[in-house]
C-alpha cells in the first residue's frame, strides 16, 4: 500500500502487526485515529478480510462517525459492512437481537439522567426514605450509578446491615431496577452490564459474536470500566485479534469508574501481547512536549515514554502573575488581545483551560469587560433543555407505552383534563392489579375510582397514542412529529406560559429546531424509524458540546473537556496549590491523576503555551496566599519565558510570614485568656 510511504516505522509496524493481541501505546499527537483508519484499510485491502469481520470501538459518537467519514473516503464503498461504534451503541444493537433472554422486549427505552432521577426521586418520596436526613434524590442516584459502573447490585447496600444510610440505597437500588424493567427500560449502565450479563449466561451468543467480530481495534483503552474490559475479553475470546490504542498517561476519567489497571495490566491479561509505542507528536513544539515529559515522569505507576518531535523548539512557555484573581485574569484577557494584533491569530486559535467549572466566571467576566467573543463548552445540552425533552417523551411513549416516566411527563402537558386526583387513583389502581398505567388509562371509564371528564380525556389521550403508533410505522417521521404536535397544541402551551416572552420565544424556537434536525435526520436516513431516531438522540445527547461552530470566540473549557481537542495557543490559568492539583483529589489520593490531567493540558497546545495564577484568592470570608502548583515546579524552568522559581520562593515565604504572624497574634490572645482567668 502506498499510503503506509507516509508512515513513520512505529506507525508502519502498527498498521501491519494484524494478529493477535497487540497494544498500541500511542502518546498525546501522534496520530492514533489515523493509525486505526490505516490498520482497517491493510486488513481490507492487504489481508483480504471481509469487513463484515471488522469491529471499531470508541467512546463518542463524534469520534466513530469521524472514522467512516475518513475509512469512506479511502475505501470507496469497500467499508460496507465495518461495525464502527460506541461501546453503547454497539450493546445496544446486540441488546435489541438478544435482550428477550433477560425477560426485556426488544423495544426497550433508554432513560437519561433527569429520567432515572425521576424515577429514585418517586421512590424515595414515596417510602418517605428522605425523611431520615441520611439520604437525597441526587446523592443515592450518584451512588446506583458508581455501583453499576464498578459492577455492584443493590444486595452489595442491603448487607451492610449496621449502615441505614447504605441499607436505604440498597432498598432505592432494588426499587429502582423493578421500576425500570418493569416499564421495558435500561439507563446508560444497564446497557453494558445487561450485554456482559448476556455474553456471561449465553455462551451461543457470545461464541457467535466472538465470530462474527474477528478482528477487535478500540480507541482511547486507558478509559475502559471493568463492564467494558469484560465485555471486549468475551468479544475476542474465539481468536483473541485484539488491538487496543490508549496511553495510560491520558487516563483522567477515573472518577466515573475508568480503570487505568485495564491498560497498565493488558500484558499480564495477555501474555502474548505486542507492544508497540507510538512516541513521535506531530501536534506541539518541542518545548511544550518537553513540559509534558519533565510533568508526566514524575508519576511512579506508568509506561514509559518519551514524546518528542520534528518541529523546532518553539516560543518559551509564558507565565502570569496577578496579585488576585480579577488582575491574573485581566492579564490572560490583555495578552489574548495583544497577541491578535501583534501575530495576527483569530480568537478561536485561543483556548483557556481550567479545573474546576467555577473558575470560568472571573475569566468570562474580564473576556466581557475586554470585548473578546468566547464560547463556554459545556453549557446546557440541545436535549436536555425542557421544552425537547418535552416533545421527545411524546416520541419514547408512542414507542413504549410503558415507558412510565415519560407517561408522567406528558399527561397533562399540555393540559388536556386529566386532575391530579384522577392521575393518583389510575396510579393506584396501576398498582393494585399489576397493570401498565397506559391500560388503565386505556379503560379508565371501567374504573369507578376516575372520575367521569379525567376518564374520557385518558381514553382520547391513549387513543391519540395509538394513532400515532400506526402512523409513525408508516409515514415519514418528521411530517408525523410536526402533526403530532400540532394536535397536541405544543406550542400554544409553550406561548401562554407566565414567562418572559424571550423564554418563551427560545423555547419555541428549540421545538423548531428539533423538528428541523428530524428533518435533516430523515433525508439522510431514508430507510430508518422511530427506533433508531430515539437511540440516535439518547446517544448523542450525552457527549460534550462541541467546540466546532466556525465562529471567532476564545473556548474556555474545563481539562476534562479538552481531551482530544487542540488549540495553536493554549492559557491554563489557575495553576496554583489547591486549585490544581485540586485539594479534594489530594484528599483523596488522587495526585497521579491530577498530573495525568496536568499533562493532558500542556498536550493541547500545538505552538504557544502559557500558564497564569493569582498569589491570593477570596474564600468565603477568608483571603488565602497561594503557591504555584507543584506540576510547574517539576518542569525545567529554563523553559519559561521569566523565572518560575522566583515567584515560588516569593509566594512560600509569604505564606510562611503570614502563618507565623497569625500563630503570634493566637498565642497573644491564649495568654491573655489565660491572665483573666
């Protein structure tokens, strides 16, 4: 192949390496998603496989649909056939196969976040669990999620009999599961652990995707959880064609349960890997890589490697001081604005990165103040904003009329005669006799409980459901959608709401939108239904915004944020102790992978790299001296553009007249308590 001329020998060694199981170890820039493209088209046009036999995974539905695009334009038709995916997605379509073994219907829903947290909140209202001040909503959904990801059950809470405040969510956990198979539903969770439960009880179905599947590439491993790890052991078990790419040092992911052990540990899982390092970065200066190393290398627990690269050495790395918050950000505002003039970049070739969400305020305050247009990854979601996620239950219960958070969510909006007094009795009798509320509501006027108005509207209601079942079968999904709401006078509610007429008017203008994107969705997938809309919406709504919008603006995103993006000028601001690395991840032992973090951010600068802090920050009432973050420390100080250390020494020997000053005035006053008494 003449395209493996333009690879490097590590990347050359990595596209050929075809059997067996192989670790791409492939640092920050070194162009992994190229390498995975490159491997498939060898395997295609070199190895004869069929592409039938060829599964792709990666972690964002982003990345997946970046890879057809590319494998589409170098195959020309011969990709046909390639699974490349999430690993939700992927479980997803096994479920819908193969879910019936678990005592689930096919067409089961997918609950998001505000959906599961409906369902724990009803519980926990409902036994009156909240009432012991041990337990809320929020905390115990936190804690199922934590659970599953780390593959616990509700029975690993109930065991822990001394512990009420456990034994409450192990009873809200069981709860929660009855509820959501009873209603033919699975969060984000399930949908891994149900396939591993599969492959693990079924082993003709694991056999026959272990088949089907023969040779296994996934993306950015150091962020697998034990279900996935599993999950891809099981995939591979019939000829063990695994091809993972990650680089442990990227591993920043381990508060929501991703393993750094599944890549560290790949060799010992399987003894006859071959390791293969991708080293050389095709992103940054050697001077920003050079920070990266001198960083990264002081954490004990990792594989070695070296990034380095071919570009020059490139600008020093810049450092900036404020005596407080308000003048360090006023500082990054100034030199952003400088450097537009001077060099002539666009304000989108400018990233501010942070730890922690609430430190954007100071920096969006001064980049307003300047006049400098920025964008905030990680606002609100298009799909969870209400007024979507209000039209799109309509949808989830036409398409599982179980589905019985939705159900609440819809009856009586807009309202349509159904009382609160008449909904609770259908509940009731729901519950009494171990019917779908949808079944009562069906015949609610046999029920002598509902009153006779609310009855009649359930009847119409569920009637009007089943129409739309039919028509959304037959017809075009978006000419039904604007029918639907139309019908339902969606938005009429919305424009006689007590609101603000701007409110009023962005929401309408999100229902808008939405029935624009079904419209896009449809031109471009002809031939699919209801089904794969609502996977298609439950699945993207989860990734962060994307910082893609073509227009002028700084991006200021959290460090986690920024994973996989770059930028030609990068500012990371707050790097002081107790910011970053954060205090509580200290507390918590967490100082690898706050390096880790550290590292991910230097990484995203291509050309210029400049760090800033304040030496004092305002906490409630109180005025704490800081001293700048241990991570700038570890990194040459030649390599800065002013002297690093300087400030250090300046900003400890503060911090220590100030403590000594204040143990004075404290023994002054232990003595003078003491006189008196």
């Amino acid at each position: 192949m003449s395209t493996l001329n333009s690879l490097n020998p590590q990347q050359r060694k990595a596209v050929t390496t075809t059997h067996g199981p192989i670790l791409l170890l492939a640092g920050a820039g070194s162009g992994k998603t190229r390498i995975i493209i490159q491997r498939i088209a060898y395997l295609i046009q070199k190895k004869k496989i069929p592409a039938s036999k060829i599964l792709a995974v990666t972690f964002t539905n982003k990345a997946a649909k970046e890879m057809q695009e590319r494998l589409m334009q170098m195959l020309m038709g011969a990709q046909k056939g390639i699974q490349v995916s999430t690993f939700h997605s992927l479980c997803v379509k096994i479920l819908r196969k193969c879910i019936s073994h678990l005592g689930y219907r096919s067409n089961f829903t997918i609950y998001d976040a505000q959906d599961q947290l409906s369902v724990v909140k009803g519980i926990i209202d409902e036994h009156g669990y909240d009432e012991s001040g041990l337990i809320d909503a929020k905390s115990v959904h936190w804690a199922i999620g934590q659970a599953k990801v780390r593959g616990k059950t509700a029975n690993d809470f109930l065991i822990q009999k001394d512990a009420l405040k456990e034994v409450l969510i192990g009873r809200v956990f069981e709860e929660y599961q009855n509820i959501l198979k009873g209603s033919n539903a699975l969060d984000f969770d399930d949908i891994l652990n149900l396939t591993l439960t599969l492959m693990e009880e079924y082993t003709s179905e694991r056999d026959s995707l272990s088949n089907q599947y023969r040779f296994i590439m996934v993306d950015e491993y150091q962020d697998t959880n034990r279900a996935q790890y599993l999950l891809l052991k099981y995939l591979c078990s019939t000829h063990r064609n695994l091809c993972v790419v990650g680089d442990d040092d990227q591993s920043i992911y381990g508060w929501r349960g991703a393993d750094i052990s599944n890549i560290l540990d790949f060799e010992k899982d399987y003894p006859e890997t071959q390791i293969i390092k991708l080293e050389q970065n095709y992103r940054s200066t050697q001077t920003i890589l050079k920070a990266a190393n001198h960083v990264i290398q002081n954490n004990e627990n990792r594989m070695p490697k070296h990034l380095w690269s071919q570009k020059s050495e490139g600008n020093s790395i810049g450092w900036l001081v404020g005596e407080n918050e308000l003048e360090e950000m006023q500082k990054v505002v100034d030199q952003i604005r400088l450097q537009t003039l001077r060099s002539k970049r666009k304000y989108r070739d400018f990233a501010v990165l942070y730890r922690s969400n609430f430190q954007s305020r100071v920096i969006e305050e001064a980049l307003r103040e300047g006049g400098v247009p920025y964008n905030v990854v990680g606002g609100t979601n298009f799909y969870d904003r209400k007024e979507v996620k209000d039209a799109i239950a309509y949808l989830r219960v036409i398409y599982n009329f179980r589905d019985e958070v939705n159900l609440h969510r819809i009856v009586n909006f807009p309202r349509r005669g159904i009382g609160k007094i008449s909904f609770i009795q259908a509940n009731e009798y729901c519950q009494n006799l171990h019917l779908p509320l949808f079944k009562i509501m069906e015949n609610a006027s046999h029920y002598p409980k509902i009153r006779g108005d609310a009855a009649r509207a359930m009847e119409v209601f569920t009637m009007m459901i089943a129409k739309y079942r039919q028509r959304f079968k037959t017809d075009q999904l978006d000419q039904v959608m604007e029918q639907l709401l139309e019908e339902v006078g969606f938005i009429r509610a919305i424009e006689t709401e007590k609101a603000d007429p701007k409110s009023k008017e962005r929401k309408v203008a999100c229902v808008f939108e939405l029935i624009s994107s079904l419209k896009q969705y449809v031109s471009k997938n002809p031939e699919k239904g209801l089904q794969d809309y609502l996977e298609r919406v439950m699945l993207f709504s989860r990734e962060e915004n994307s910082t893609e919008d073509g227009s002028d603006q700084v991006t200021l995103l959290t460090l986690h944020s920024a994973k996989g993006l770059e930028f030609p000028c990068v500012y990371m601001i707050g790097m002081a102790e107790g910011l970053f690395p954060n205090k509580r991840a200290l507390d918590e032992g967490g100082e690898a992978e706050e390096r880790r973090l550290c590292y991910v951010g230097i990484t995203r600068a291509q050309q210029e790299l400049t760090f800033s802090m304040a030496k004092m920050r305002k906490q409630y009432s109180e005025t704490l001296l800081l001293e700048p973050s241990r991570f700038l420390l570890e990194i040459d100080s030649d390599l800065f553009s002013i002297p690093i250390k300087e400030v250090a020494d300046e900003s400890k020997k503060e911090k220590n007249t100030k403590e000594a000053r204040s143990e004075f005035f404290a023994q002054l006053r232990r003595r003078k308590s003491l006189s008196q008494a």
